[in-house]
C-alpha cells in the first residue's frame, strides 16, 4: 500500500509553512482512475478548483485527463498545462462575457450552464463570433448530499443550476437560439460525499431526466454526473486512494445509458487531497488555564477549510515520539476561528517541531491567502526531494 512519505531532513532546510506535495500518491491515484474507467465510456475532467500548482496540474494532463474549470482563469491554466480544449467543460453560476469569449475562442468541449440569461448570452457571444457552443444544462436534481451546507449544491435551495420544474421552458428556448448546441445534461450535487446511496439517488434521477428528454425527442450525446466522491481525512495513511471502484460501480449499476452515450465526471478533492500536506514549524506551546495550545506558524490563511468548514483534518508531529498529550492546535492569526483541532491528541510538542496537517492537496494552497499581510507559502515535491 503506497502512503505518503515525508523527509523530514530536508524539510528542516526549507522556511515553512509550506505545502508538500508526494506525486507518488497521486500517481497511484491516478493509475486507479484509469484502471477503473479504461474499458468504459466514462471520461473523467479533473475539477480544477481543488489545485492547480502548476506540477500538479502536469502529472495530471499526463494521466490524460479532462479538465472542469469554474471561471475563464482556470480554462487558461488547463490549456496553458496543455490540456486539450476538447477536454475542457466550463461551470459556473456567473460567466462574465470574456470567460465565455475565452471558452469560445478556444472551442472547448462544452459549456456547463445554469439558468437562461445564461443561454440567451452564450448563443448572443457565440453569434458575434459565427460560431455554436455546445452546452450541457446544469439541473438541480434536488438530490441531497447529506454533508456541509455550504458544499451542498444539487438542491432547489442552492443558487447553482436549472429547477426541474424549469426544464421544459428551458428546452423550448433552447430551441429557438440558433448558435448553441445542446448536447449533455449535467450535475453536481455536493463535496465530500461518502454514503455511496446518495450517488446511487442521483443515478435514479438522472435516469427519470433521460426519459422525459427522449420523450421530447431530444436524445443526448453525453451525461455528466460531477464529482463529490469524498475521502477519509482520519487515516490518509490506511486509505490514501479513494475507493473509486465502489464509486463508479454505482453508475455503471444503475445509469441507464444509451448505445455511444459517454459518462462524464469531474473529481477534484478525491484526485489530489490525499497527496499534499501543509506543513508548519511550533512557534510556542502555551499553557492556559485549563488546556495547552500548540501555536503553530500556519494559519487559516494557509488552510482554510477548518475555520470555513469546521473541517477535520489529521495532524501529525513529524519531530517527536513523545507520549501523546492533548492541545488546541492554533495558527498565528489575528481571528479567534484561527483554529485546526481542539483538544486534539498528539505527540508531545515543543517548539521547533514540524507538524503535517494531512489531507491538505485539495483546497489548500488554492484558497491561500495574504490576509494580516501574511507571505504565501512556496510548494514542494516528491520529485524534487
């Protein structure tokens, strides 16, 4: 079994914090991806949302997948890694006119859009350019993920998509705009998704959608499911590789699709989380009244999931074989929810220890930010150690 692996001598040699990135992992990751949609007609777009450090982005073209991108910067970073326009479908609630222009002008695979203003404004754009878009209707299956509400997105309540009761003014309008092209139905109902029922609940929606689509005689090229498949924050060393078998078990199970339609996904957290960590240097320990706090010198603006999601993510003292003894983990940041783990247990920690915050290769250094004037952190590999 393949786990991340850290050289702590040479850590010491770099100022932290800063992102570590082990291309092994991903290159595991990978490999089961492709192993697991080889002889199918599934087609996996890699959500760039999740990362795009440059390198990671380059291990990932090579792998020869796809890329979701959720505005025009993105796109440009997937055909500046060099992967294919063919290969890139582009979401997003609020396309401003030069990311459609971008997406147009590079004839890329397809656009995912979510309301009609949206439409009217990619066949107006596509016009001017003598040029058709092809476009997937983003729908709201109202299907619930059953995880935070802030990365639930599939519900009516959610700003994302076209409510179902919408669908047939829309493909009526559809109709009438001469320069788009629908060729899909997309989704995406949520992140961090692990009760592989909720997948299987899409799949029985999507098959209910399908229908009512052929029953307007409109049959569709391609269906596109999203991503959401989660991972385990709490042991990244037992299950470091999502389990992307169950996964796509689910969909060839129970997604009726027609003779030549394809299956399209778009993974980001399940393909990078498990490879990359942030790690950090213990300024101090503090004694409080009634607990110790392991003040380290990685903040929220460094990971922000824990202060925004209330997320878990593992910690580990990379420095000591100390007992275990219990602190608040904290970073330097002038906000009280600058805060990883309360009454977390660990190795015994002193100053100067190198902590690894786990689980960190997705949302990490993409959400990183420079508030209290902090420096971004620099990023490393397992390539160059």
């Amino acid at each position: 079994m393949i786990k991340a692996k850290y050289p702590v001598e040479r850590f010491s040699q770099w100022e932290t914090p800063f992102y570590y990135y082990d291309l092994n992992v991903l290159r595991a990751t990978l490999d089961e991806i492709k192993s697991q949609t080889a002889s199918s007609n599934f087609h996996v777009h890699y959500a760039m949302k999740a990362n795009v450090n440059p390198l990671i982005l380059k291990t990932i073209n090579e792998a020869g997948l796809g890329a979701d991108c959720v505005s025009g910067g993105e796109v440009q970073a997937a055909l500046d890694a060099g992967i294919p326009a063919s290969k890139v479908v582009f979401a997003g609630v609020g396309k401003a006119d030069w990311e459609i222009n971008l997406g147009l002008e590079n004839d890329i695979f397809c656009f995912n859009a979510e309301s009609v203003p949206e439409l009217e404004v990619i066949n107006e754009l596509a016009a001017a350019k003598g040029k058709t878009a092809n476009v997937a209707l983003r729908i709201n299956p109202n299907v619930d993920a059953h995880t935070h509400h802030y990365i639930t997105t599939g519900t009516n309540e959610n700003k994302f998509g076209i409510n179902m009761e919408d669908i047939d003014g829309v493909v009526t309008l559809i109709k009438t705009l001469a320069h788009v092209n629908l060729i899909d139905i997309h989704f995406h109902i949520g992140s961090q998704i692990t009760d592989l029922t909720t997948f299987h609940n899409l799949c029985v929606r999507v098959n209910e959608l399908q229908e009512q689509f052929i029953a307007k005689g409109i049959t569709l090229k391609h269906i596109n499911v999203g991503g959401g498949l989660g991972i385990n924050y709490e042991h990244p060393n037992h299950f470091p590789v999502p389990e992307f078998e169950s996964f796509f078990k689910v969909y060839r199970d129970h997604l009726n699709l027609l003779p030549g339609q394809t299956l399209h996904f778009e993974l980001g957290r399940a393909v990078v989380a498990q490879c990359g960590s942030l790690i950090s240097r213990v300024l101090y320990v503090k004694q409080g009244a009634t607990k110790k706090f392991a003040i380290l010198d990685a903040g929220f603006t460094d990971l922000i999931r824990p202060a925004l999601y209330q997320a878990y993510h593992r910690i580990e003292n990379l420095s000591s074989e100390l007992a275990e003894d219990v602190y608040d983990v904290v970073g330097p940041i002038c906000e009280s929810s600058d805060t990883f783990a309360k009454d977390y247990r660990m190795n015994g920690t002193k100053r100067g220890d190198l902590i690894a915050l786990r689980s960190a290769g997705a949302y990490g250094e993409i959400m990183a930010s420079q508030y209290n004037l902090r420096r971004l952190p620099k990023a490393y590999t397992s390539d160059e150690v």
